[in-house]
C-alpha cells in the first residue's frame, strides 16, 4: 500500500522528489499477486465492522494476542512471524503487548487504496510527468529475491507491465523477504 501511495504523491508533487522509491508493492488475493491492478475485498458490516473497528491494539498477554489476531482472520503462522520477526510487529512493552497490526486500518486501506486503479493511473502521470519533463526524478522499484518477493512479474500489473508504462523504470532484486529493508543486508538497501 505504501508503494500506491508513495506513486500517487510523486504524480501529485512530482517538483518535491529528486528520486522515488517503491519497495515490494503488492498484495495478495485468491492466490494471485498482482501490483498496480484494483483488486476488490469484500465490504465488513454490522457486527464484523463493529469488531474491526474497536480492536484494540494493546493486550494482556502475547496468548491473548495471538488468540485475537487469529480471530479476525489472520493465519497462526503469520501472526507467529510477527512476535519473532525484526524488528517485531508485535512485541511486548510497558508490561503489555502491543500489535502494530490494526485490522481497522488494513480494512479502510483495503476499500480506499487497493480497491481502485490509483495505482496505474499514478505510474502513468507519472511517466506522462517524465515524457513532458515536469517530472525529472528516477523511479526505483525494489524487489525482495525469487523467494521472498510477493512482486509479480508477468501477471497484468505486474512488474513488466510497470516496465512497459514507464520504460525508464531501474528495477532491483534483492535477498530477503517482502520488507526488504528490513531483511536484505543491514545497509544494502539504503545503499543501493
């Protein structure tokens, strides 16, 4: 959602960028990996919205926890990669533990930036900006490896479609997994 939104400032504001980045820019759905195509994610109402909307993001304990991330739809494993990733996205603090996951807000993510055509319609502000010359900033897509990526490569919006809107498009593989700069190298991210 990051990379959407970060392409989406670059068309608006192309004059404030020297350089842009967009690291691993995807998400999921039924299967298939797609990154600048709307995907549709089903509307939340009455109880479920209810739920979503008053989760709140400090817990007991690292059980209760994991107990109510697994609730609202989230995969045991995941939610176990999140207590021991790093740095943690759930991890304890002040007694408590704390979830920087927030179903909420991945639900009003999901129906605002990745339930629309933002993400093409920006690339390609983006690569009229650079044609007229307004725009004159790079633009870096950053991929985590073969096994770590959620990138697509070949699917409609993928990669090569990105590569084929923008031609000038540098694209970078790196080792690791999906937060790239968190699992690459210390530094070969920021120094690439």
């Amino acid at each position: 959602m990051g990379g959407r939104i970060a392409m989406q400032y670059a068309a608006d504001y192309p004059q404030d960028l020297s350089l842009l980045v967009i690291e691993d820019m995807v998400a999921r759905l039924n299967g298939k990996t797609e990154d600048c195509v709307p995907r549709s994610y089903p509307s939340l109402e009455g109880q479920k919205l209810q739920n979503c909307k008053n989760f709140s993001r400090e817990f007991k304990s690292w059980e209760q926890a994991r107990e109510t991330l697994i609730s609202f739809g989230y995969d045991p494993e995941r939610v176990d990669g999140w207590y021991a990733s790093s740095p943690p996205r759930v991890y304890k603090k002040n007694g408590a533990v704390w979830s920087c996951i927030n179903p909420f807000a991945q639900y009003l993510a999901k129906q605002t930036v990745l339930n629309s055509s933002q993400g093409q319609r920006s690339l390609q502000q983006i690569a009229a900006l650079k044609v007229s010359g307004i725009a004159d900033y790079p633009v870096h897509v950053c991929v985590a490896g073969p096994e770590g990526t959620v990138c697509s490569w070949d699917a409609p919006g993928g990669l090569r479609d990105m590569e084929s809107v923008l031609p000038s498009l540098r694209v970078h593989e790196f080792s690791g997994g999906h937060s790239i700069h968190n699992t690459d190298r210390p530094g070969r991210f920021g120094a690439r």
